[in-house]
C-alpha cells in the first residue's frame, strides 16, 4: 500500500527484481472482469494479441491491429489494480522500424497506461529493444514459437527439440537480455533448452511450453479455465467452464421453450393503489 493508502502496482522493475526468487505468476486477460479476478493472484497480467484467436475468433495473432490491442489494454487496466499489466505489440507495427515501434508503443502506453509492452522476436529486434527501452518504454521479449511468425514456421510448432536449433534461441535469449528487455517469454521449446536460457540471461524468464525452471509461468486463461474447443499441448485445464457454459445456455433454452423461465419471482407485480 502507498503511503495514502491505496494500492501500489507492480511495475516491469520489480518483475526484473524477482529473477531467482519465487516464482513469478502470470496470466492472459482481455476484459475487466477477468483482470479483476486474475489480479488478485497475478505479478503481471498479458493482455496477449492472443485475444484475435480466443475473443475474436481469428486464425492466427496476424490480423490483430492496435486499435483491438488498445481497446482489450484500456478493459484490463480498468479491471486490475495491483499486478503489473502487459500489452501485446500486433504484428506489423513495430518491425518496420526503431520508430515505427516508439511510436506506436507510446501510443499504446499513453491510451491504456499500462506499465510495459511486449514484442516478438529475438536477435533481430533487440536493436529495436535497445530503443525503446532508452526512451522509457519498458518491454518485455519473446523467443522460442513466436506466433507472429506462424506463417514462416508453417504452424505453431515447438522449437529446441533438436540440439542443431538451441544456439540461434540462446543466442536470441542474450540478445533480447542485453537489449534491456526486463523479462523474457520461453514459448513451447524443449526444457532442457529453456533451462539453460533461464540460467543464461539476468533477466526473469517467463515459460509457456518451456520447464517449470523458468523464474515463471504463464498461459492464456481461456486455455487453461477450459473455455476453448482445443489448445497446446502445454496446457493444463484447470477448469471446465466451457462445458459449464454450454449447460447453463442449453438449460435457459430449455427453460423459455417449456415457459418456466421467467418464473414469477423473475417479474414485477403491479403496485397497490
């Protein structure tokens, strides 16, 4: 608590303070009322581009545009108090250049105020890091599967499976870690490799698909409260909402079709005179 009594949040610093000490808890959210809940247990929350695939029913992450990410970041803050919030860059608006990516980071700040922004990619984008980081923009990284990339990859594919492929995600990893970027998301890579990263960089490492080694976790809360037909093999269901959901919808329907619903206790009498 501050000194006026209200709550302090957590910011990218004290997320990079945490390297080494317990771990760090995170999870995706897109609306104010799953901040709310995830605030309570979460150090930062990812307002992931993942919201195009699980909110919006896209194919990919691909076709997200700012305005989507900006709208979900500005929910989320409105939900949250304390945990540190995350927003996802989109593809296509921060590889063009060192300034296209300030620009559109400060606007993405500036709109939802969030604490940090987060963006794809390794050795190729710490150039960009470096920039933003130097003009007050905190970021956090992202290696291994980098769904942005999904159609260079040919699908969403786990990566390091093969001792060839771990120097080029090692070498990403230091990059992104001298850039200045204050955390590290390890997507679906081989534990070995991502163990290695987390002992490789001074920065936390956040793991999806990677090893309970990494200074922390993180899933998309769709995915792990059941609320999708399908999802990586990484995710554990910790609920099963999504069939929940559908008995709930099928119950009401019922109920209307039958006029049980509403009941008289559903209804306003008429007044006394």
């Amino acid at each position: 608590m501050s000194a006026q009594g209200q709550i302090r949040r957590t910011t990218a610093k004290d997320i990079a303070d945490r390297k080494g000490l317990a771990p760090i808890v995170s999870l995706t959210a897109y609306t104010a009322p799953a901040a709310a809940v995830v605030d309570e247990v979460c150090d930062f929350i990812l307002v992931g581009d993942s919201v195009g695939m699980v909110v919006h029913g896209l194919d990919s992450t691909v076709p997200v545009t700012l305005d989507i990410m900006i709208l979900h970041g500005q929910a989320v803050m409105r939900g949250s108090k304390r945990a540190l919030v995350v927003v996802d860059m989109p593809f296509g608006f921060y590889e063009e250049s060192r300034e296209q990516a300030f620009r559109n980071a400060a606007r993405l700040m500036r709109e939802t105020g969030c604490g940090a922004v987060k963006l794809e990619g390794g050795a190729r984008m710490a150039e960009t890091i470096r920039f933003l980081v130097e003009r007050g923009v905190p970021v956090m990284g992202h290696i291994g599967l980098t769904p942005q990339m999904v159609n260079v990859l040919g699908g969403f594919k786990a990566q390091g499976r093969a001792r060839a492929e771990w120097e080029p995600i090692l070498a990403d990893a230091r990059a992104l870690d001298e850039a200045g970027a204050f955390a590290i998301v390890v997507e679906a890579v081989a534990e070995p490799l991502a163990v290695e990263i987390t002992r490789a960089v001074r920065a936390p490492t956040i793991g999806i698909g990677a090893s309970a080694q990494c200074d922390g976790q993180i899933l998309v809360l769709d995915d792990m409260l059941g609320l999708t037909e399908r999802s990586p093999k990484f995710v554990k269901r910790y609920g099963a909402l999504g069939e929940e959901f559908r008995k709930a919808v099928a119950s009401y329907a019922e109920e209307v079709k039958a006029r049980r619903f509403p009941a008289p206790e559903h209804g306003y009498a008429m007044r006394k005179e």
